[in-house]
C-alpha cells in the first residue's frame, strides 16, 4: 500500500466510495434486476435529458472540424427517435461514429496518439 503525505488529497476515493455503494444498492437476483429496469423504463420522465446530455458531451469531445457533423448527427437522432423514424436514428449514429473516427484520424495525424 503507498504512502501518502498527510494533506494529500486523494481524487479516487470519492469515486471509488460511489461505485461501491452503487453496486450495493443493485438487486441481487435476476427477477428483482428485471423489475427495477421495468419500473425505471415506466418511469421515463429522465430518458430525454439523458439522452440529449449524452449526445451534448459527444459533440464537446469531438474535434472542431468535425462538430459541424457531429451536431447534425444528433439532430438526426433526436429528430429520428421521436419521429419514430429508425434509419434517420441509425443514419445519425453511423454519422456520429463517422465525426469520432475523424477527431481520431486527425490527432494521430499531429502525433497525439503515440
């Protein structure tokens, strides 16, 4: 175990402490697990702030060349799921990967990724 210097914060703790008591607030059997994401899934108030907070921190993490389509690939896959349109959805995610795939063409190209 290493030694840390009195008034060293530790940044890991917090996190660790978290996912722990996270994982011990999960059900522990198969039936009680599928009943959770039931009333979760009935309870969906919370699935389209998610997903636009998730689509937002996509479209921060890609480069600036590729934001452009990055954000007109979540538009698509916002537009697509409540328009109830799957190939818009599945256009936009391949769009998305496609804005990824650039941001990281593009940082090996600068020498980042050795």
């Amino acid at each position: 175990m290493p030694v840390v210097a009195a008034g060293v914060v530790r940044r890991r703790e917090p996190v660790l402490a978290l996912s722990s008591v996270a994982l011990a607030m999960l059900p522990k059997c198969p039936l009680c697990f599928l009943a959770l994401a039931g009333a979760a899934g009935a309870a969906a108030v919370w699935v389209a702030p998610l997903t636009i907070a998730f689509l937002a921190l996509t479209i921060a993490t890609v480069a600036k060349q590729a934001r452009l389509v990055a954000v007109a690939a979540a538009m698509a896959i916002l537009a697509g799921r409540y328009a109830d349109n799957k190939p818009l959805v599945l256009a936009g995610c391949a769009a998305l990967i496609a804005a990824s795939l650039w941001r990281t063409r593009n940082r090996c190209r600068q020498g980042e990724c050795r």
